[in-house]
C-alpha cells in the first residue's frame, strides 16, 4: 500500500456495482454476530502494533485454523524453485483445464497457503480448478518486491504446467488483492501473456491517495483491520517509491484483465475496491463490484460457516467460468 499521492480520477464511465444484503435466515445472523464478536475481541487487538510480526502470524493462523475446510478437494503441498506451494483441486476434477493463481492475505506480512485453505478448497470445488497458493515470502525479512516476484514466478509455473492463459485467472484476498493486480502489472512489463480474469477481495491498495476516504470512520466497524497495522505494515515493505509497480493507483490499467471485486460494507478498506472498478471502467476494461451490507474484511474465509461467504464465493465462480475458455 503506497503513501505517494496520485491525482483523482475524472469519472467518464460505469463499473458494474451490485449490493447484497445478507442472507435471511438464523443461521446467516447468529453466525455473523457471534463471528463478528470473536474477531473483535480475539483477533483484530493482536494484528498491528504493539505486537511483534510472530505474534501476528500466530493469531492469524490460529483464527484461520477454526474455519471450515471443504472436504470435497484435495491439498497436494509441492514446491516451484525455493517457494513452497499449495496445489488444491477438486477431488472430482482431478484432471483441471483451468487453473488459478491465489495470492493470499495477511498484510504482506502474515498468513500462508495454509490460512487461506477455507477458501481455496472451495473455489477449487466450485470451479473445477486447479488453485495454485504460492507461499510467497513475507515482509520484513524479503522487503517488496519479493512477493511480486514470487507471484510472477507461480504464474510462469502455471504456464510451464500447459494452462493457456485464457484459461487462467490471479485471484486474492487484502494484500493478495493488491498482488493480484500487481503481478498482473509485473507480467505485462515482462511481455507474458495475461490471464483471462482477475478476483480481488477486499483489496489493499492504499489508504493515503483516495479522495473523500471514509477508513476512519470505518474503522470502528470493521472487526478485523486497523489502521495502525496498515501504517505498519507500509514500514516493512520498505517500498522504493521510484519503482515502476511501487504505486497500484500509478498503474496503467488499458489492458487488465476482466475483474470482479468483492468488498464489505464495513470495512476501512473499501474505498480500495470504489477507486478499482471506476478507474478500470475509466480505462475502458470490464469492471464490476460486489458489496456486501454488513459484512467485513474477507468475510468469504468464513464460508462453511455463513450462507453469504458461500454465495460470494460462487459468484466468483459464475464470473471465472464466464471468462474463461472452454
């Protein structure tokens, strides 16, 4: 997430913007409220400051260890040079002709393929994919643009597999939202072929350089991100600002790939997904948005669990499957 200032974007075209209100029914409420309590009290103190990186990766894992896993794929822990990789597909699919590259969250400085396996299993399951989870190295020890690199790195494998790269989508979560688009950028400046679509949720591109941010007055709201471990996390990067993928709003978006953006309503990162979807319709690309009312950072980990996680990881799906080849 870049500090450096870019100018506002003059409005000459219209993503596509649908709101969902959550599911009815109790299973979707009474989930939703005990989860929301639980991450404010159990997960959201322990991620930023004053807390160390280990302290924070731990809480991570922990929190993501009580999610549902779905039991209809399969893991396959592999490596692709010195970086270790999930390899998770259907059980039912075991030959996949698509594939995804899933970059994972966690504020570029926590989580793994391991965190994220509540919704890689699923989309694996829902897609017929292969999802591929890189576990790409973390900041402070590898400073940007080692998790770039290491995206890029994972798609090249993907290629090297024999997926066409109509048939191939990057998705991810927070940070990996962020690296979604970015190692899309990456592989543009290598002269690589793009993939067919991209999935970002709740993505974390900056809190600095939108106009009219509302992330304060989200942040009480959110149970999850507080801007403290943003700002802290812009440290660790250690991002040099004279680099040509240091700033997402910086980049020229005249050739990115189909996207679907899903974001919570309230979250402090969801003025990251408004900036997205209009600056990409501005660019002339296919844009749209999903928000989902009273929801939160990466609601869709809690899939198993609520009805709404489960329905908004299978409107990626229906997305993917549009834009993909047969």
């Amino acid at each position: 997430m870049s500090a450096v200032k870019v100018e506002p974007f003059v409005h000459t075209a219209r993503p596509i913007v649908r709101q969902y209100q959550p599911p009815a029914g109790l299973q979707e409420s009474v989930v939703a409220a005990i989860v929301r309590v639980a991450m404010h009290v159990g997960l959201k103190p322990f991620l930023g400051p004053p807390w160390s990186y280990a302290v924070q990766r731990f809480a991570l894992a922990l929190g993501s260890g009580l999610m549902p896993q779905d039991g209809r794929a399969q893991v396959k822990v592999d490596r692709i040079g010195g970086i270790a990789v999930d390899r998770v597909t259907s059980k039912t699919a075991p030959m996949p002709r698509h594939a995804i590259l899933f970059m994972h969250g966690g504020a570029f400085v926590a989580g793994s393929p391991r965190t994220h396996r509540s919704i890689t299993r699923r989309l694996a399951v829902l897609t017929g994919a292969e999802v591929l989870v890189p576990d790409y190295r973390l900041a402070p020890e590898s400073p940007f643009p080692a998790q770039i690199e290491d995206g890029v790195s994972a798609y090249r494998q993907l290629l090297a597999d024999g997926y066409a790269p109509e048939r191939i989508a990057i998705a991810g979560d927070s940070a990996g939202g962020n690296l979604t688009l970015m190692v899309t950028m990456a592989l543009q400046q290598a002269g690589l072929p793009l993939p067919a679509a991209l999935v970002m949720m709740s993505p974390a591109f900056s809190l600095h350089a939108l106009p009219n941010g509302t992330a304060h007055e989200r942040e009480s709201r959110d149970p999850m991100i507080r801007l403290a471990w943003a700002l802290d996390v812009e440290k660790a990067l250690k991002v040099p600002q004279d680099h040509p993928l240091a700033n997402p709003m910086a980049q020229d978006l005249s050739c990115v790939p189909p996207s679907l953006l899903q974001v919570g309503e309230d979250e402090v990162l969801y003025d990251n997904a408004m900036w997205f979807v209009q600056a990409a319709a501005d660019a002339g690309r296919v844009s749209e948005l999903e928000i989902y009312l009273k929801r939160w950072h990466v609601f869709q980990a809690q899939a198993g669990l609520m009805p709404s996680a489960d329905r908004a990881l299978e409107r990626q799906a229906e997305f993917l499957k549009r834009h993909w080849a047969k």
